[in-house]
C-alpha cells in the first residue's frame, strides 16, 4: 500500500535484499510476490538477497502462508511451473549486480545470527543501510564517504541498556557512526513506541555526535538522492 502511494507498483519490484529474518522486517514478502506475479505474469522471479540463514527462514514463511507455491531452497515456483520467487545467498562483502550503474553488497550486523545490512552504490554515490544492531564497527567501515545513512536508532542513551540488551542501537550510536564514517546525511529509523509521537529527543542526541543534517523515517518519507 505504502508503495503504491509513492508511485512505485509491484511489478516496479525486482531485486530485494534482506537484513535478516525477522518478521517486521520480511512478513510482507509473500504480498510483494503474490502482487507482482500477477501483475508479470510471473515472467521473471523476484530476486531476493540475504544470508543463508535468513533465507531459510523466508522459505518457512513461504510454505506456511503461499500454499499455491512449491518452495525450497531455490526459491518458489506456481502451479504453472513457473519460478516467482529465486533466493541468493549472499558471503560479507560479495558484490550484487543491481543494474548497470547499480551495485550493492552486505556487512555483519550486530543483532542475531545471520543479520547483515547493506551498502547500495550508484553511479559513484552511495547508500548504507544498518539493518538493525548494535554499535557495529562494521557499519561504520562499510558507510565511509557514503551520501546517505539510514540507521536505526531504538531510544536514547538513557536506556542503552535496554537498547543493546534487545541487539539495538540508540540515536547516539547511530549519530556516533555517521560521524566517524562521515557521511553526508543521517536517517534514523526503526523508532521504538515511545517515540514514535515525538522523534526530536532521537534526533537532538544524534546531534550531539553529527554535525550533518538529520532526519527520522515515517511512512512516506522520501528523499532525493543524485547520483554521479
């Protein structure tokens, strides 16, 4: 839905790359594929890119909730005999064809096993995706020089126990690693309830790290980023 109200249809959709396995963060898969099949004829598959691990746990969501595919750990196929869906597995670092300009590839992130986020470059620009984690040295390495940080920030530092004790970062970490990555701009995302009706105490504590301008995600947001 939230796609369609940013002009972008399913059929729009070719290439997803996973963080991990949890279901905020892949529950909608099956809709993305069921909408774009139809609207394709499924005449090509949806690529999905992930770790092994999370990609395991996608075919378990396939096979209990799209009865009308055969699933297994090559992807999904329709009754037609028809693949709509192809797993990729993807190793830290591995370099992913995107497009012709595009790329992207995946670092370890400090969350559950097998999560990973992402740095997507092209045209000679650059978008790093956290996934959700800790502070992660990792991150920080794969977002140097990047034009746009998209990074979670659960709270405050004043619960940073909390935050770390359930694999997350807070707005301080996240303003932490633009900093030291240097990145021309920070998103913060995956805001916990408290938050969610005022993210300025998320956005003035990454401040205090980052010098650059902030934002915090909601439904709709966009940005426009230029490559070359």
């Amino acid at each position: 839905r939230n796609a369609t109200q940013a002009g972008m249809q399913a059929q729009d959709f070719h290439h997803i790359l996973l963080s991990h396995h949890h279901g905020d963060h892949m529950s909608g898969l099956t809709q993305v594929q069921l909408l774009r099949t139809r609207a394709l004829n499924g005449d090509s598959p949806l690529e999905v890119y992930s770790t092994g691990e999370a990609l395991e746990h996608a075919t378990l969501l396939f096979q209990a909730i799209a009865p009308g595919l055969t699933v297994g750990p090559g992807g999904a196929v329709n009754a037609e005999g028809r693949q709509v869906v192809r797993w990729n597995p993807v190793t830290d670092g591995q370099i992913i064809e995107l497009g012709p300009d595009t790329r992207a590839w995946s670092f370890p992130a400090d969350h559950i096993s097998g999560a990973i986020g992402w740095r997507i470059e092209s045209d000679g620009t650059a978008i790093v995706f956290s996934g959700d984690t800790r502070f992660n040295p990792k991150l920080v390495d794969a977002a140097r020089g990047a034009r746009l940080l998209i990074h979670e920030a659960y709270g405050t530092e004043a619960d940073r126990e909390g935050a770390n004790r359930v694999a997350h970062s807070t707005a301080g970490d996240a303003g932490r690693s633009a900093a030291l990555a240097g990145v021309e701009e920070l998103v913060l995302t995956h805001i916990t309830n408290p938050f969610h009706a005022d993210t300025q105490p998320l956005i003035d504590e990454a401040r205090e790290q980052y010098e650059g301008p902030v934002s915090t995600a909601s439904d709709l947001h966009q940005l426009t980023v230029e490559t070359g």
